[in-house]
C-alpha cells in the first residue's frame, strides 16, 4: 500500500491526520456564530474569505464530551482545518496543528469502530498511534440531502426563495452574534416591555408580556440560539403563528435590510430537520444566518396551546382603552367613561379660569367645558379657529351628570384592550387630586392612565366660575340675536 501524505493536529493527548488532498486551509478562529437546533458539536457559521462554512468541534464530535468551546476564548491556540470534498467545505476546531508527515500504508490498521464512524484507520509506529479521519464519513454527517456514488460526493442543488423580488430582513443580534429574520414573520417590535415571571415554564421562556392586552409568553433568543441564560434582553420581536402570538428576546435590533434572492447564500449544511436556517447573509467578516421563526419555535407549540388555553380559562377581566395625543406624548383612558368624541369646535374662552381650561365648546346644545391637560395650546385661541390648524384635533367628552368636561387631543391612536392586573400603580397615585391613575404597556411604550373622576373633580373648583361665564356668554348671544332680529 503506498504511502500519503497527511496533516497531524493535536486534540487534547491523542493525535488526529488527515489526508493532505482534503485540506484547503487553515484559519484562526474568530466570528463564529452559533446554530440554532444544530448538535452539540456544531459550533456555527463562519465567513471564510466569502465562503459560508460550518465549523465542527472535532473533539465533542469524537469524544462526545461535554461542550468545551462556550466562547472564542476558549481557542486561543485552537485552528480551524477547512476540508474540501469534491468542492464541499467543512471546517473543524483542533487544539493545535503538528505538522505534515509521510504515512506508510503498510502501518494503517482498521478502526474497530462500526462503519461509518468518524476514525476510518489507525497509524501506528514504534509505539505512536494516530487516528486517521473518515473524511467521507465527516461529509456525509453535516451536509444536506447528498447522494454518495462510489465515495464520491454529488452537490445537491441549493435552495431557493420562492420570491424573485426584495425580500427584507430584519437583522438583530442575541449575545454577541448576528441574526436575521424576514419581516413578514413579525408582527411588531417592542422595547423595555415589563416581563412577568411565568410559573413552571420551559427554561427558555423567560416569561410573559403584555401586547395591545393579550399575555405573550417570551423566549430567550440566547437560550434558543446559543443556549445559554440570559433574561437581560431589551428587545421582543413579536411573532405571529396562526391565531397565536409569541415573543423573542433580544439584546438589540439592528437594522432592516433589503436583499434580493442571488444575494443570499443557500448553504448545503445539514444543521436540524425543521429548516431552520433559511439562507446565510454575507456581511463584512461575519455569516449571518436567516432564521425560520415557525421552525424554530416548533417544539414549544404544545406549550403555547397550554398557556393560551390556561390564561383563557382565568377569564380575567378586560377593559378597553382610548389612546391619544397630546402634543407628542401618549396617553390613555378607560372607554366606560368617554361619553363620546367630537371634532373641535369654536372655543370661547372664559375669564380667570385656571390655565389648563381653553374654554367652553358647544356640543350638541350643550356647554363641554374643554381641558388643555399639558398647556401644549396655551395662548393659540386664534389659531384654534382655524379650520387646517385644528383638523386632527379631537375633544373626549367625558361622562358626567352635572356638565360635560372634554380633554383635547392632537391624534386619537385607537382602542386597545389591557387587563387591570396588568396596569402599575404607586401609593403616589391614590390622592384625589392625581390626574393618572396607573400606568400600561402599549406596543412598547409606557402609557399613563388618565383618571377621569379626579379631571372632572378638579373642575369643580372653578364650576360656578365656568357657570356664570357660560350664561353671561348666553345672554349676550341672545341680545346679539335679537337686536339681529330688529335690525
């Protein structure tokens, strides 16, 4: 048997070759980004001089230990072999590269391993053993619907998008790694939401939020993609599968990005059996892998029946909340007490009344006392008459038995629904005179409550005020009435 040529390296004590014929490189390790799903030996991606690889460490594969790797600090002196089969690259983490050296054939020996395994022979001389790769056999594992004829590899086709046109993609990034999602599996992006603890959840799910008053259980991106524990994350992708809505924790997104079909890469690597990995974006130095959240999320639909069936069963009350404008912050208060909304209509102002009061409006032959709760229109009385100036602007008529009181508004954002143990309060916000009432979560904002019965009861201060305006008001418009009539 002639001899061959073969690349030693070093894992831990024991000596490991290859066959010189299958390496294309060797490279340091940096940027590697985890895989979702894949096996414990799958370290991840890496952008090799515009190539997308998966890198295997070598040493969980063959041992089946414990994963040492648990960061890029931990291979200071480690290198990755690229090996090339018939145009197929992989890459493998080894502690350290021995050199090249001549191999006899007459000193290699069958591996008393089952076939296939991944030590195909063993080379010994005067008393040095070194396991021989199956480099075939190494293939064959990680890449994706190969057809082996005869030992040698047939490519098959990659994978396309359906679409011929954009599709976007929003990059965010879990740890210290990069990844990317399609848009359209996303429903919204929240920011600094409230995370309430969730009883005998997986250890993924780091726990609930609220969004537009519907509980949301939430996973860690980090435990999903990296498996490790992080409930620090600032950032929830909200994601809608059928009726049901679920979050990602995320450190931070990124950006929004627009690509078209030939500029993502299709890798042939073989990483789980739901599809997960979509495509590779090429960026830079690094590989970021397009995630299939459906995919991904598979194994929690169980779960995700259970907690929606288990906070249906509560039966916890709703209540539904009107939020608004003024000037540019949000605000919200309880539809129960909106008696109803109306466009803005000629203010008089009245005399000595406190600054937040812009004046009366007439509506529906009814005085609506009208509040300027921020002071945001202070002094554009005249403005307010005009037609273009005042046209988004809305009054929120409160209920009342004695006269109407109308809060101002610059935009109306809608009606979303919350439950009250969701809403946060402080003993701060129990005094009478306190015009919020408690806060909520509204796609990620923190929105305060309006309380309605402490701004009625704070016009009843200036109520006679306001009274003897509105009839001095009143009398003077019938005398301009009927001296009108006379004329």
């Amino acid at each position: 048997m002639p001899s061959e040529k073969m690349l030693v390296f070093a894992l831990e004590e024991n000596d490991f070759a290859v066959p010189l014929n299958f390496v294309s490189g060797i490279a340091q390790i940096s940027n590697i980004t985890p895989l979702p799903l894949a096996t414990e030996e799958v370290a991840g991606l890496v952008n090799y001089y515009g190539k997308i690889l998966i890198v295997v460490d070598l040493k969980i594969l063959i041992k089946d230990s414990e994963k040492a790797v648990g960061g890029e600090e931990n291979f200071q002196n480690a290198r990755i072999v690229i090996l090339n089969n018939e145009g197929l690259e992989i890459g493998i983490i080894v502690d350290r590269v021995k050199g090249i050296m001549e191999v006899e054939g007459n000193n290699l020996k069958h591996s008393n391993e089952p076939e296939g395994v991944i030590v195909s022979h063993q080379y010994v001389e005067k008393g040095v053993v070194i396991n021989i790769l199956n480099v075939q056999s190494l293939f064959k594992k990680y890449m994706k619907e190969e057809k082996f004829a005869e030992g040698k590899i047939i490519k098959a086709e990659q994978e396309v998008l359906q679409k011929t046109s954009e599709n976007e993609f929003v990059i965010f990034s879990s740890g210290k790694n990069s990844y990317a999602v399609s848009s359209s599996e996303i429903q919204y992006i929240i920011k600094d939401a409230k995370v309430h603890t969730v009883a005998n959840a997986p250890k993924e799910v780091i726990g609930k939020i609220e969004f537009d008053g519907v509980l949301v259980p939430v996973v860690s991106s980090e435990y999903l993609l990296a498996g490790k524990t992080d409930k620090t994350q600032k950032r929830f992708l909200i994601i809608r599968n059928g009726n049901k809505l679920f979050g990602i924790g995320v450190s931070k997104v990124e950006r929004v990005v627009k690509l078209m079909p030939e500029d993502i890469y299709y890798p042939p690597y073989l990483i789980g059996n739901e599809n997960e990995l979509l495509g590779v974006i090429l960026e830079q130095e690094q590989a970021i892998p397009i995630l299939s959240m459906d995919a991904l999320l598979k194994k929690y639909e169980q779960y995700f029946v259970e907690f929606t069936e288990s906070h249906e069963k509560e039966a916890v009350e709703e209540i539904s909340v009107l939020a608004f404008k003024i000037a540019d912050s949000l605000f919200g208060l309880e539809s129960d007490y909106v008696d109803s909304i109306s466009k803005l209509s000629s203010i008089t102002p009245i005399d000595n009344a406190p600054s937040a009061v812009l004046g009366v409006m007439n509506y529906r032959q009814e005085n609506v006392i009208v509040l300027d709760l921020l002071e945001s229109n202070k002094g554009l009385i005249e403005e307010l008459q005009d037609e273009k100036f005042k046209e988004n602007k809305r009054v929120i008529i409160l209920r009342n038995g004695e006269f109407k009181v109308g809060i101002l508004a610059d935009k109306l954002e809608g009606i979303f629904k919350t439950q009250p143990s969701l809403i946060t309060t402080s003993s701060m916000m129990q005094s009478e005179e306190k015009l919020i009432r408690g806060f909520m979560q509204l796609r990620g904002f923190t929105v305060p409550l309006i309380n309605p019965k402490n701004v009625i009861s704070s016009t009843n201060s200036f109520k006679d005020l306001i009274i003897k305006e509105i009839e001095k008001h009143s009398s003077q418009a019938k005398k301009e009435k009927r001296s009108k009539k006379r004329g």
